[in-house]
C-alpha cells in the first residue's frame, strides 16, 4: 500500500509519509509511527480535512459546507472572543461564510443588548483583515415588522428617540433601503454577499411553531413593495443575493412567483430552524426549495436544539429549566429564561437520550451525531454552527469530517418516526 493512501485518515502530508516511509523502509512501520506522533500533536489543531464548497440555490456564491454563526457575539461573547473565532474559522480552518443580523445578538432582553454590536464587531475584523474581505461571503439579515423597533432606531445612530418611541421596523422598500447602508456602515464593507429577510412582513407561524392561528392574520407590506427594495440594491451592487428566513411553504412559492414577475432573481436561500429535533423543513418545504423546483438551499439555525443536543443539560436541567449543575449557570438555557423551552421539554429530553444511545454507539459524541447529520442532507449547503468557547467551536467544526452510514442514520429515522415535531409547539 502506497504511503498516499494514509493521508485520508491521519493529518499529515504525502510528504511526511514518503519521507517517513524512506527513513522507516516500510509504509507499515510508517504508519505506526504517524498513529504514535498524531498522539502527542495538539488536539485543538485546526481540522486537517477540507471542507467542501457548494452551490447556495441559483446564486452566483459558493458556500462552505460550514457557516460561522454569531448571534452570541455582544452579550455572551466579547469583540476579543469573536476576533478569536473568526481568526480560526476562517484562516485556519478555510470556512467562508459568516451568518449574522442587523437585530443581533440575542437575546434583546439582556442588559448587554445593544442592536448592530454584532455586525460592528465583524466590520471591525474586516478593517483590521481587508484582504480577507474578497475570501469572505457575508450574510445579514433585516428585521421584519415590528413596532417600536429599537433596531430600526439603531440605523440612524444620530437621532434621538424618546424611549418607548422608536420608529417601526418592516420590510417596505425604504425601509429595507436605510438597513442595508446602516448593515454596511456597521459591517464595514461596501456590499453584502447574502441579504435576508429575518422574518416574513405578513403573518406566519415560526420560531417553534408550526399552526396556523388565522386570528393573527394582518394586512401587511406586499410581496412586490419588498422586492422592489431587495432589487434595487442587487442592480446597486450593494448585495449579491438574498435569501428568506423563518418562512413558510407559501412564502417561497409566492415571492419567487414576485420575482418572476418583476423580473428579478429568485431567493438564493431559507435560513429556517433545523434539527434532529425539528426535521419539519423535510416534511414538503424540501419540495418547494429542491433544485428541480425553486433552488432555493435551507440555511439550518440551532442544528444543535439551542445546545440541547450537545447533551450537556441531560439529568442537569430541573423541570422549569432551573439549574441543577453549577457548571450550567453561564449556559442559555439558564441564563435567559424560557429561552428555547421546546427543545427542553420532556418528550425532547426523551428524544434527545436516544439520540445520544446512537452517538455513543457509533463512538461519537451527540453533537457530532447532530451536526454531522445535517451534512447528510441533500437540501442543506451550509449549517450554520455557533459557539461561546473555543472549544465547542472546534468540536462543531470537526464533527464535519464525518460521514454517518446508513445505519446510523437508520436509527435516526426510526427514533424520529416516534418523535415528530417535538419541537414544535
């Protein structure tokens, strides 16, 4: 057997080996060797796998398979922290897309919150790396409607606003027109590669839920009013593509419909909750976004269940989500209450323990399972992963060096088939 063929599975160079093997006379006593010194290397170097780059729907970008996710960056991590994550994730590990929005971080409630921080904290690593910028696909988000939005106030940063008289947010062309300069004024870049609507004008069930409550309807901004917006700053240069986000089946089919008529590109993207937890997205949405329909490619958030499916909170969590682990007080689950109480619930926490009998079956850890099974699916270009430590950074971004086989992820079926939208409530 020919050096090479170790390279797949132990991080070194055909080089090493051919170097190695020379000095060893054997390839067989090359690679004891390279079991032995792969032993003593440091385990948070950076993953020595490429990452696979993919089309996002009809766009013209290229996405890797990894996305760096950012809604912590401002209340739970620092600008030190975020420079730091960015630094390995891009140059050492060669991901190159970042998620973030103009409402971020989360969650608003916290003392910290200040909107547009999390965006000023990426600007600020682009001025300090320019030669980066070109490398780098950037997507943010606009809000949608909401009253009294202290995030629309944010964008004009040299107003006052009396409390409690912000001016609204919603996604009419103006509107849409002043996010995108005050997104870039933040961002620190003359255009935005990927544009989202954070969440739909009209009334749609998200965030959790999944029933259609028609008391809520409401008249709302037209599809064409907000496309005419998204437009304009496409034929300004000013953004590349755009995508949806926290949408429905309805939603894609009536905007790509919009843009049809208009004359336009379609949305490149959907950027809606995902997980071994919530696999709603496969039950017809993946028909409308497939690349024999509409192309438009999901951008799953919370592919770990808001840190559920790390598996940390099992037997640590009280009822209420309470605290029983000292080790859990600075964890989102303890730290903002009733913060994604759907992936906490009994049935999930049921779920969850026989997702993790398969991780440990297989000889990996629960969000290895639940980040790699994401990379399994066909719809899904990118994932978005997030982190407060460097160390589940890391985790997040090795488990996409796995490739679950068909028993594994026939398990995963056979324990979701008994636990369908769970998450979903």
């Amino acid at each position: 057997m020919p050096p090479s063929a170790f390279v797949a599975t132990f991080p070194a160079s055909t080089t090493f080996f051919e170097r190695r093997t020379r000095q060893l006379q054997t390839p067989f006593v090359a690679l004891l060797y390279a079991i032995y010194t792969h032993g003593k290397t440091n385990v948070h170097a950076p993953p020595q796998f490429q990452l696979e780059k993919r089309n996002l729907g009809s766009s013209p970008l290229q996405v890797t398979e990894v996305c760096l996710g950012t809604m912590t960056w401002g209340i739970q991590n620092s600008e030190e922290d975020a420079f730091e994550q960015l630094d390995y994730a891009i140059k050492e590990c060669g991901i190159n897309f970042v998620d973030t929005a103009e409402a971020y971080p989360i969650p608003f409630t916290h003392p910290r919150y200040k909107p547009g921080n999390t965006e000023r904290y990426i600007g600020n690593w682009i001025a300090k790396n320019p030669t980066w910028r070109e490398k780098v696909v950037v997507a943010t988000k606009v809000c949608g409607p909401h009253p009294n939005s202290f995030v629309a106030a944010a964008r004009h940063p040299d107003r006052q606003y009396e409390k409690g008289k912000s001016p609204p947010a919603d996604l009419d062309k103006k509107s849409i027109l002043e996010a995108c300069d005050a997104s870039l004024r933040r961002l620190q870049t003359d255009y935005i590669d990927l544009y989202q609507l954070h969440w739909p004008a009209r009334y749609a069930p998200g965030f959790g839920s999944r029933t259609y409550d028609f008391s809520k309807e409401r008249e709302s901004v037209d599809m064409k009013e907000t496309l005419s917006g998204i437009k304009q700053l496409l034929d300004q240069g000013k953004i590349r593509a755009y995508g949806l986000s926290n949408d429905t089946t309805f939603g894609v089919a009536e905007i790509v419909r919009a843009a049809d008529e208009l004359g336009m590109p379609r949305p490149a993207s959907i950027q809606n909750g995902f997980c071994l937890l919530n696999r709603s997205f496969e039950y017809e949405l993946a028909e409308a976004c497939s690349p024999m329909h509409y192309n438009v490619g999901l951008l799953p958030y919370s592919i770990l269940g808001g840190g559920a499916l790390s598996g940390k909170y099992l037997g640590k969590l009280g009822a209420n989500g309470s605290d029983l682990d000292p080790e859990l007080s600075d964890s989102r689950f303890v730290m903002f209450e009733g913060y994604m109480k759907r992936y906490v619930h009994e049935q999930a926490v049921e779920a969850t323990e026989k997702y993790k009998k398969i991780a440990d079956e297989a000889g990996m850890s629960l969000a290895t399972l639940s980040q790699a099974f994401c990379k399994s699916r066909a719809y899904i270009p990118s994932s978005i992963i997030g982190a407060t430590t460097m160390e589940q950074l890391k985790e997040n971004i090795n488990a996409f060096r796995v490739k679950l086989d068909k028993e594994v992820l026939d398990k995963i079926d056979e324990v979701h088939a008994f636990n369908k939208d769970i998450a979903c409530r």
